[in-house]
C-alpha cells in the first residue's frame, strides 16, 4: 500500500468494514479481461461466502479459474473544495485475493447460508427448502490476503 498512513491493521477493523458493507464486488479472471460482479455476502473466520444460481457466466470462470479478487467499501462522502483538484473523498474500504471452491455438502451449504443471511437479517438460524439447497451454488473464498484503508 502507497499510502501507509491510510492504511487499516487490525483485523477488527477489517472485520468491521465487511460487517457493515452491503456488497461485495468479486473479481474473476475471464482469460485476458478481468470481470467483476457486485455480489451479497457474508464473512466469518477469514473465509467470504457468496450464494449463486449454478449457471451462468460466473459460475463457469469460477471453474475454469478459482483466483479472484474482491472489494468492499462503506462512508463513502464527497469532500468538495474550492478547486477541482482539491476535491476528495472519504471511505473506508477492504481489498484482497483468495481461492473460490463450491460447497457441495448441504449441511456445509445452510452453515454458509446462515452466515449470509445472520449480516443482512440479524439473526442466526433459518430454515431453507432442501431443494432450494441442493440447487443453489455456495462459493466459499478462502482469503489468502486481504488489506484495509481509510481516507
């Protein structure tokens, strides 16, 4: 990171960024073009949790190539100045790579679920239709490296 004087340390920072943001932008590699997609998700014990239908373009460069980048952010504001180029912006925001693997056991797949659901729902245990689990596609990333800044 450039800017060390921005940058975020502590894991409950982190952590805290993840909790409160809303959407995730997930980075796949697409051959030699990158493609995003701004995506729901959940995050506990270094690990992000994504739900998908089980086709579709993601799906298949998930498979072909499970890298992938992601970004989150939260307080993004505006600071306007008198000149132009003094304008600024304040935002906390969490940046990272990982691996993605499809969950296949069901049971692995409602643990995944209810921690997607407890960030947006605010509580903990659901009940999921089994064969709406056994057709979703539940991608667990594995971060491998993961960074914070604040402006």
């Amino acid at each position: 990171m450039r800017r060390k004087d921005r940058e975020l340390k502590e894991a409950s920072e982190i952590k805290a960024i993840l909790d409160k943001a809303m959407i995730l932008r997930i980075a796949l590699c697409d051959e030699e073009r990158p493609y995003i997609v701004p995506m729901n998700f959940g995050y506990k014990e270094g690990n992000i949790y994504l739900h998908s239908a089980p086709v579709g373009r993601k799906i298949n460069l998930l498979r072909t190539n499970n890298n992938v980048a992601f970004e989150a952010d939260v307080d993004v504001e505006i600071v306007k100045a008198d000149k132009p180029c003094n304008w600024s912006m304040k935002y906390r925001s969490v940046t990272g790579f990982g691996k993605a693997t499809f969950l296949g056991n069901d049971q692995e797949k409602v643990k995944a679920l209810d921690i997607i659901m407890e960030k947006y729902a605010g509580k903990e245990k659901f009940q999921y239709p089994e064969a709406m689990v056994e057709r979703v596609a539940i991608i667990k990333v594995e971060i491998q490296e993961i960074a914070a800044k604040q402006a």
